[in-house]
C-alpha cells in the first residue's frame, strides 16, 4: 500500500521526560528532583571536558520514554448536535503560541454507535480537528478543509509542515511562524480521518506501538518497552480493524456525516456565517479522498434537493488535489516510466534491465494492467457500492495491489534506494522534518489540545483494513475520473497540483489523469498549453500550469510529495487563486474565468539539474523512514545515542544510500513530444 507520508507516533512524555533532554538547554530540568549539592556538581562537570563523555555515556543511552497516557481533558465545551441526533462536538480554544499566534479551536466530533446517517457504523467514533480562523474575516471567508492521505496519515504534517500557521523551531521543542499559512484569507479545518487516524479513536485503550512496524498489541509481558527500545506503550484507539472505514467510500460516507455535523453546529464558525462555501484540499491518498468525498457529497445534495435524504445541502466550491494518486490506470505505468527517463533532472533510478522487467511485469497476460482490469470487472458487478464486504472482490483486488506493489514499483523502491517522495534524495529522505510528532508527545501540548489518545501516524489499522480490500485498485461508482468531471460540470473548481520529483504520485502520471478526465470542457482543457507560472517579483517562474476554466494541472519545479513544504509560497498562491476564482498563472485574471485558457507548448518541458543530495537525519518518532536498519537495531538495543529525538549514533551504514552516478538525458532533454488525442 503506498505509505504517502512520514511515518511515526508521537505518545505523552509525561511520565519519562528524560527522552527530551538537550545538551544546552534541558539539564536543569531533567536533573531537578537531585539534591543542590548534585546540581553544583553537574554545573561544575558542564565545564569540564568530561562532560559530554559523561552525558552520552548516562543520558543518550538511556531508552527513550517507555509509557504515555494523556491526561483527561480539561475545560471542554460541548455542543449538542442538532443536524445529527445523538451527535455532539466537545472542544477547547488552543493557547495561542502553540501553533502561531491565530485563533484556533480543537476538539472532537463525536457519534455513537449506529447514529450516522447511510454510513456503516456499528461502533463509537470520535473524530479529531483543528480549526484555524481565517486573519481577514472569518464570517465571509471561505471554509477550507484538509485531509491527509495514507490511507491512515493524520493531518498534522499539514499543520507543522505544509499549510498551517506555525512551523517547528530548530530545536523542535517549540513553533515560529509560518508566512505562507493557508488560513489569512481562508478558515481552515483539519481533519483526522477515517477513525484510529491520528488523533481519532473509537475507544480509547492502552497498547503497546512497534516503531518498527507501526503495530499496536495489547499490553503484557511480550511487549514491555523496557526491553525494546523501539516499543512504546501508552493509550491509543482499539487497533481493532473492524472499527473504522475500510474502502474510500466508506470513509466518504462517515466524513459527510462529520461535515454535516460540524458546519451545522459549532457555533465558532457558524455564529453570523455569511458565507458557506466549502472546498476539500488533500494531498497523495487524497488523490482518491478529494473527488470522492466531493462527488459523494454533491450525489447527497442532489437527494436532498429531491426530498429522499434529511440533511443541509452543502455549498461546493472546490477541490484541490495535491499530489494525489487518483487513476491506478491512468497513473501506473508511470511508476515505470518516470524513474527511468521521463523525470526532468536527468536522473536514471532504474537501469534497462529493471525497466524491461517492471514493462513486462505491468503488460503481460495476468500481470499488473490485466490484474487492475479484473478487480475492477469483479467490483463492479459484486461490490458496486465499495462496501469492502464481498470477500471475492476484497481477495482479487488485494492480490492485484500486491502484485503491482511489488513487481511494478518495487523495481525503484527495492531497488534504486532513492526516496519514495523525492527522486532526487536517498529513501532516508530527511525533508520535510517529522520533528513535530516529538512536539505533539509534550504533555503541555496534549493539554492544550484537549487529546486523551495519543497521536498515531500513520494507522496501521486503517492502512491495514484499506488493503485487505484492495482499495487503491478498485474504484466507486464511475472511478474517480469521473468523480472529477461530475463536479468540474456542476461547477466545482478542481486544481491539481503537482510537485515533480516526486516518485509514487508522480506529475507525469498525474498529467495522464488531467488528460483523461472527460467532461463537458475536456477538448478545451486538452488544447490549452502550458503557461508559465509567477509567485513573485523575482521574474522567474517556479511552475507550469494548464488551465481551461474551471481544471487546472499545474507541475511545480523542485518539490517533492509533500510540494507545500518544498515551495511553500507558490503552494500557497495556487491555493489562493484557485479559492478565489484566479488564474493560476499570474493571478490577474478575475472575469469570466470559466471561458480562460492558458496558452503555451502542449508539454511541460522545463528541465533542470536535481539539487544535492541531503545527508539523512534518523528522527526517533519517525524511525520507519528515517532511520536505517543498524540505527533501529541500535535504539532496540538501548546503545543509540539520541539527543533531542534525532539519533546521532550510529549513523546509517555505508551503502544505505545511492552513490553520485551519471545522469543520462531523459525523454524531456531529447525534445520528444508526447501526443494526445484531441
């Protein structure tokens, strides 16, 4: 299944705050409970050279934090739902400074067993979000949520690292802010789903994680954190798989009762509401969440319209996909093609042979196309509704997800040791930073969100239950293509957005997508060409897009899967003008947008040379992709050495990364010229 975020947990250091000591700043506070007389002492050793032989002899070897239980929230507000019988909303306002100096509110959507409306849900949910008031006017400015992919990535990495208002500091033990937040002219809520996501839960149990394999188990004596470094205990959702959504249709499902709810009761944002329009920003598996739970939406507001569903006809404005796998048609040869010669910095990540082997693995008879085509066939017929519950359908369409996983992409992912998010970087990519996880594991911070569960991500539940029904290879009703052109024909906007070193979403795949999206405008979305892309004064353009009304594909230069943390300010102006009814190009166009065409070469050309490579960074809370095999060993062990949640020792073993190699010239360097049916 494609892991299309940073991987990590973060649990409450309440109980063991040795595991955040610095070297500099934190040996006061980890010391004091030692008598004055052993205090003198130390602050008379900091001075010696003894010192750091010392500390990493007793503090960096010591095991990380063995347990963490969030306190029970405090000072709670509670709605009673009246969209939503039975449904309530409890939350808090967030301290300022705990994530910029906005107004924000954090809290819980919470629905008992069998309460959502047409969703199955035989089980408690309580869905976490985070809600950033827009710095303009909160009462006319739009609502825009955000979704993270996965499936099972919490929405934090949004917060912390891409969009929202406040980034972490160099020592990750507190945030600064970011310029280029997404909430000064827009209200922003974030979203953990499906439940057992991030903050999310069904009910609350105390478990032991494996940072090792993101597995949750029940606590007891094959699973004590003192004897594994890389085990955590603490209180999580119940891990139990049949206790979330397991199809993307599912989770649209559960999360229409989560809007409805939400836009309809709490009052933080409904209170003198002028303006109700609501857009849906995801990035990667929300490449499938986007134009799903959209379309899902606009099909209820077309039965609400028609008398045969109680609910509030929710205003669509628009959808934004941020390096999104969307079309496992349209998008897999692409995991082929683009490692090999079809990436624009010239990098070949698979050699002739590997490619001949991943061509013939996708095109054979009963490989990897004709495996996807036979899903598809099955779901239809047996599981139209993509329920998960027909166990053929769940057993045809996971074995072609397996086999096109390992026989098609893992030629570069086994293979090229080249980063899964960025083709440019070694596999232990270390951008963006995951050091927020470590934040989100400070008691105070926990307090002031109001969480009792500690906050995983990714869920291994989700991600396990989404594979078990083959999810990413079946589609809804229609597919997903035509999830998007069902809502560009009622007007929706949808901007596709795309950074292009990415590797397991790549552009070039996402392009097809673009180009295979049949609707009303789709002839003049296909002969509008690439323009160039201004976010600044400089004169120099940071992305290509082509637009035709309301559809935009916009490549962007030099960022990975996570494009908003590479180029933040061109992230942020696209959002902006896609919200505001703009060209992505320039911005100055206002009037009549659904009749603007972009002009330009039918293809996105512009090639440069990938940047250096960065040296990994193995950060504790995201061991899975940060830390190399001998390091996990090491913290397993208890003999890493670990200052302010990054491992410094051992590093990663030699060869754990691909060597400088020559590049060769790619398609694009050769000039060639795609061809697409007009």
């Amino acid at each position: 299944m494609r892991q299309a975020t940073r991987l990590g947990i973060a649990l409450s250091t309440s109980i063991h705050p040795l595991y955040h000591v610095c070297l500099t700043k934190k040996i006061v506070s980890v010391f004091s409970s030692l008598s004055r007389f052993i205090l003198l002492f130390l602050f008379w050793l900091a001075t010696r050279e003894m010192l750091i032989t010392w500390l990493l002899d007793v503090l960096l070897l010591a095991p990380p934090v063995a347990a963490g239980y969030p306190h029970k929230p405090k000072n709670l507000i509670t709605i009673e739902s009246k969209a939503l019988p039975g449904a309530t909303i409890t939350y808090k306002e967030v301290p300022k400074g705990v994530c910029g100096n906005v107004r924000s509110y954090s809290g819980y959507i919470n629905f008992p067993p069998n309460s959502m409306r047409e969703a199955p849900q035989d089980f408690p949910v309580h869905i976490y979000f985070w809600y950033f008031e827009s710095q303009v006017k909160p009462e006319t400015d739009p609502l825009a949520i955000y979704i993270n992919g996965g499936p099972g990535a919490g929405f934090m990495v949004g917060v912390f690292v891409e969009s929202g208002p406040c980034r972490m500091s160099e020592d990750a033990q507190s945030t600064v802010l970011n310029e280029h937040f997404w909430n000064k002219e827009a209200n922003l809520l974030y979203i953990d789903q499906p439940v057992q996501t991030g903050f999310s839960y069904d009910v609350l149990t105390n478990a032991t994680f494996d940072f090792k394999t993101n597995i949750l188990s029940p606590e007891g004596p094959d699973h004590d954190p003192s004897k594994d470094g890389t085990l955590l205990a603490g209180t999580f959702g119940s891990g139990d798989p049949s206790k979330t959504a397991n199809t993307t249709l599912n989770a649209a499902r559960h999360m229409w009762n989560i809007v409805q709810v939400w836009s309809q009761d709490f009052s933080p944002y409904t209170d003198n509401r002028e303006n109700d329009k609501i857009s849906l920003w995801s990035e990667s598996y929300g490449g499938r969440y986007a134009p799903g739970f959209m379309a899902y939406f606009l099909q209820q507001n077309n039965r609400i319209k028609a008398g045969l569903l109680t609910g509030s006809v929710l205003h669509l404005d628009t959808v934004g996909i941020i390096n999104g796998c969307v079309d496992l048609i349209s998008q897999q040869k692409s995991n082929i093609d683009f490692p090999y010669n079809k990436n624009t910095y010239g990098i070949q990540a698979i050699n002739d042979a590997g490619y001949d082997k991943a061509m013939h693995a996708y095109g054979k008879r009963g490989g990897c196309l004709d495996q996807i085509l036979e899903c598809h066939a099955l779901a239809k017929r047996y599981d139209p509704n993509a329920y998960g519950h027909v166990d053929e359908v769940n057993h045809v369409c996971e074995r072609a997800n397996s086999y096109c996983n390992t026989e098609v992409d893992g030629i570069y992912v086994d293979g090229a040791k080249r980063g899964l998010f960025d083709i440019a970087q070694c596999h232990l990519d270390p951008f963006p930073s995951n050091s927020f996880l470590g934040y989100l594991a400070k008691t105070e911070v926990q307090e002031a969100l109001g969480v009792p569960a500690n906050h995983t991500d990714p869920s291994y539940t989700v991600e396990h239950v989404f594979n078990v029904t083959g999810d990413y290879v079946r589609s809804d009703r229609g597919g997903h293509l035509l999830d998007i052109a069902n809502l560009l024909d009622a007007g929706v906007k949808v901007a596709m957005v795309y950074g292009d070193r990415d590797f397991i979403c790549n552009w070039v795949g996402a392009e097809n997508v673009s180009l295979s999206v049949d609707y009303k405008d789709a002839k003049n979305f296909r002969r509008a060409g690439y323009a160039d892309v201004y976010t600044d004064d400089s004169g120099v353009p940071k992305a290509q897009v082509r637009q035709h009304g309301l559809f935009s594909f916009t490549r962007v230069y030099q960022a990975g899967h996570m494009m908003l943390a590479y180029q933040p300010q061109v992230g942020y102006e696209i959002f902006r003008r896609a919200m505001f009814n703009m060209d992505i190009a320039t911005g100055t166009v206002t009037d009549d947008i659904e009749f603007y065409s972009t002009q330009g070469e039918v293809n996105s050309t512009h090639a440069e040379p990938p940047l250096p490579t960065v040296p990994p960074t193995c950060n504790f809370w995201g061991m899975a992709m940060s830390c190399a095999k001998n390091q996990i060993e090491a913290i397993q062990k208890g003999e890493a050495s670990i200052v302010n949640n990054i491992i410094v020792s051992p590093t990663q073993a030699r060869g754990e990364c691909p060597t400088p190699q020559p590049t060769r010239k790619s398609w694009f360097y050769n000039n060639e010229q795609q061809s697409f049916i007009i």
